[in-house]
C-alpha cells in the first residue's frame, strides 16, 4: 500500500495565495469594509493564522498596496523595454498604454482607489506615498521625460482612474466624452 505525505505550503507559499484571495476581497467592499475573516475565508485558512502571516489587518492592506505597485513597476518595466526609440513621448506613450492596462485589471484598480481613502491609517498612508514613489523615481529613470511629461503622466493617470471605476466608457454624454478627451 502507498503511503503519500502531504506538503505543507511554507509561510510564502501562504502569503502569496493570501495575497491572491484578498486582493479580491478588499476591492469589493474595501479596506473598512472588509474583515480579516472575510479575507481568511477565502484564502482557506484561520484567521489565527492569517495573523500569523500579518501582523494585522492594516499590515495585510499595505501589503496589497505594495503588491499593486510591483505590478504596475513591472508593466512599466516591459512597456520602457518595448519602445524601440529613446523619445520620452513614445515612452510615456507606451507607459501610459501599459498603466491603462494594468487598471483595466478593476481589483488592482480598486486596491489603489481604497488606499488613496484610507492613507490616514498610518501604515496604508506610509505604503501609498512608498507607491508613488516608487513609481514616480522609476518613471523618471526609464523615460528621459521632462518634470512636466511626468507630472502630466500621473495626473492622465488618476484621472484614467476615475473614468474606469465609474465606468465612464459607457457614458455617452458630454461630460463623459470631455473626461475621456474625445
């Protein structure tokens, strides 16, 4: 008879599927919204242990915000890669493309919408600024974009946004299509 041992997933392992199922949960309901027991139940696991993988609540959420940021670094990264020219207007072209994509994801969306409405809990507020700094440094260091080019970058940025959480590409009114720049 064949006897099979069962891996145990290691603490990372854990994170990682934590990291997964909460970024779901907390884009739906948000950051007050949303409970360590709502995020444990959908990871599968006790919310004694999700303790254990976080320190709190407040932790787990900065975590989520640091999750966000590494993806749209790493979006960033691919699109800067794929410009073939060193002008900083087809890269930023090719960032905001790749930004545009990236929040077309609504959880991730969402993730850094709530962080935004919930930086006064010190370590979101402290994950948030580490965000848009980072984001801001990089795009810098791969653009060769103007302070202005950068400026403009983040703020088409948040507004995209808006447009995508309220889902304004539905809307045909005048004010929608000002918003979208058509």
């Amino acid at each position: 008879m064949e006897t099979r041992t069962r891996q145990r997933s290691t603490a990372d392992e854990r994170r990682a599927t934590v990291m997964r199922t909460a970024i779901k949960t907390f884009a739906a309901r948000g950051y007050y919204g949303t409970s360590t027991t709502d995020v444990a139940k959908a990871a599968g696991i006790s919310q004694g242990y999700l303790y254990r993988l976080f320190k709190d609540k407040e932790t787990l959420f900065a975590a989520l915000v640091d999750y966000c940021s590494d993806r749209l670094r790493e979006s960033v990264a691919t699109a800067a890669a794929s410009v073939p020219s060193t002008d900083p207007q087809a890269v930023m072209q090719a960032l905001t493309a790749s930004y545009d994509e990236v929040i077309a994801d609504r959880d991730v969306l969402m993730i850094l919408m709530h962080a935004q409405g919930c930086a006064g809990e010190p370590g979101i507020g402290k994950a948030v600024r580490r965000c848009y700094a980072k984001q801001v440094e990089y795009v810098r260091a791969v653009s060769g974009a103007s302070e202005e080019q950068i400026r403009r970058y983040f703020a088409d940025a948040l507004l995209s946004n808006v447009l995508v959480a309220i889902d304004a590409a539905a809307v045909d009114a005048p004010w929608a299509r000002t918003l979208r720049g058509q």
